[in-house]
C-alpha cells in the first residue's frame, strides 16, 4: 500500500497523468528528440528467427539506434562485430550501446570488440536485490573500475537501475548510494522511467539532483487504468497510452545530459512485439516536448 500511496502522490506532484497533457494552456515547443532508438531485447524472438529481416522492419519505422543485450547468442547476434555493425548500418541503424552479461573473456574484451566498431556505451543490466547496502558499496566500486576499462577503449560504462535499486536497504536508497559511490567521469546512468514512477519515485527530481549522469534511458509507459502493486510488469503499456508526462521528462532529460533515447516495452496486448514497436515510434514522431 506504501509504494501505491506514493505512486498516486507522485502523479499528483509531477503532473504525470494524461488529463495534464491534455490542458489548452500547455505549451509545447518544436523541440525534438535528436534520435529514437529501440532495446532489441524487446523484439528478441523476431531476432533469434530472422536478424537481417528484423533489422530491416525496425529501420523502415524509422529508429536509427539500437541497444543490444548479451543474450545466448552475445551482444552481436552470433555474428562477429564487424559483421553485425555493417549489417545494422545497411538498414539505417546504429549501434550505441549493449548491456552485458559475465562472457569468456571477461569484461575488457566486450569493451574491446565493441570499442572497435564505435559504441558510446557498454551497460550493466543487473545486480539483483541485496540484502545488505554494503553489497551496492562494491558495486559501486566494480562500476568505477569498470568505467576505467571503458574509458581506456574511448567508451563510457553505464548502469541500468530495475525496480530494486528504489526499494530501501538498511534505511538507504541503493540507487542513491550508488549514484553517490560511482564517478561522474567514469560512470552514467541509464534510467527506465517505467521502473522509476511505478516504485513511488519522481524521475525528473532524479534527473535534475543529478544533472549529466542520466544519459541514456528506456521508455514505456504506465496503464492508468491499472494502478502498479509495486513494478509489477503488468502496468506496462505502449507509449502515450498511460499516465507517464513523456513530453515533460524528455523535456528535462535533454536539458540535463541526456542523449540517448531507447524503447523497451515488455507487454504486449493484442499486438506482437514488432507491432508494438511501431506503435511507440510513431508515438515519438508525433511527439512535441514541452
């Protein structure tokens, strides 16, 4: 009930709710965002069973950045880097960023391979709830360390908060220890603004107290009919058809470092994932910030 209270509060202080979009008096300017980029791991399984075809459609909607993840077949698809960038490129698509998973190797060769094709960003997806707030503490210095590795290849290293970094341990935030523990030099953020409002948090006074460490972020939105029990994945619906003020945050986002902008829904209702993201790119192609 705490996390719900704080929810509704929340709409109320931010003005995230649709009636607010929908005031006459609302300005909204001409100011766009400067690429829409999409997480693949949203259109997973059209990857896994045709990447060039895949590839292809999300191109003819219009993204021009893509996120990779390191699934079973890594970051690029079972194919070498060289080999997935030159595919993506033929489509209109840029490779920023990946998040990551543990791989033979270890982490400074991902940085590596992906350094040698021009990604911005390498992404830790996942730590996990604690149960201790030390255990964030070493987090925070594996992130500084890991940043080193990046920045020695001419990249930046990230960190992707889920719903557990807003759950209190110990008395304390884990997103704020480590956003307090990690250097701004070395480290950035990427924040889901789903994960964000449904925990009872306020994404733009996030974004504002830590000017230029939200880079990059993930986009979904909230069905207002069906208030979140926490970040039940069952609140998620596609752009523009919930209560998150997207034209406001953006708004925001941009005015405070952020440059990276990347669709992940992970509901589908009566759609399939690729018909989803269309749906959420011609969103932000109408899409004016306030």
């Amino acid at each position: 009930m705490t996390n719900r209270r704080a929810f509704i509060k929340n709409i109320g202080v931010l003005g995230l709710a649709t009636p607010f979009l929908n005031k006459r008096d609302l300005f909204f300017s001409d100011r766009k965002l400067p690429a829409l980029g999409i997480q693949l791991y949203m259109v997973k399984e059209d990857m896994e069973k045709d990447t060039p075809g895949t590839l292809k459609q999300l191109g003819e909607m219009g993204y021009t950045q893509i996120e990779s993840y390191g699934g079973n077949k890594g970051m690029f698809w079972g194919m070498r880097n060289k080999e997935f960038q030159k595919l993506a490129n033929g489509y209109g698509l840029t490779l920023v960023s990946s998040h990551y998973n543990d791989e033979p190797g270890g982490f400074e060769q991902q940085a590596e391979r992906a350094a040698e094709i021009g990604m911005k960003y390498l992404i830790c997806p996942w730590k996990g709830p604690q149960k201790s707030i030390d255990n964030f503490k070493r987090f925070a210095d594996e992130f500084n360390k890991n940043g080193e590795l990046c920045k020695k290849h001419g990249m930046r290293f990230g960190y992707h908060p889920h719903d557990y970094p807003y759950k209190k341990v110990d008395g304390q935030l884990p997103i704020d220890v480590l956003l307090t523990n990690t250097d701004k030099d070395l480290v950035d953020f990427q924040m889901d603004f789903y994960y964000t409002v449904t925990e009872g948090q306020d994404p733009e006074e996030y974004i504002k107290r830590y000017s230029h460490r939200f880079r990059l972020c993930h986009m979904r939105d909230v069905l207002k009919e069906r208030l979140p029990k926490g970040s039940e994945e069952e609140s998620a619906c596609d752009l523009g058809q919930g209560i998150i003020n997207y034209p406001h945050l953006l708004s925001t986002g941009l005015d405070n470092g952020m440059k990276y902008f990347f669709v992940e829904q992970s509901r589908f209702y009566n759609e399939t994932p690729l018909q989803s993201a269309k749906a959420n790119i011609d969103y932000l192609k109408r899409l004016r910030l306030a």
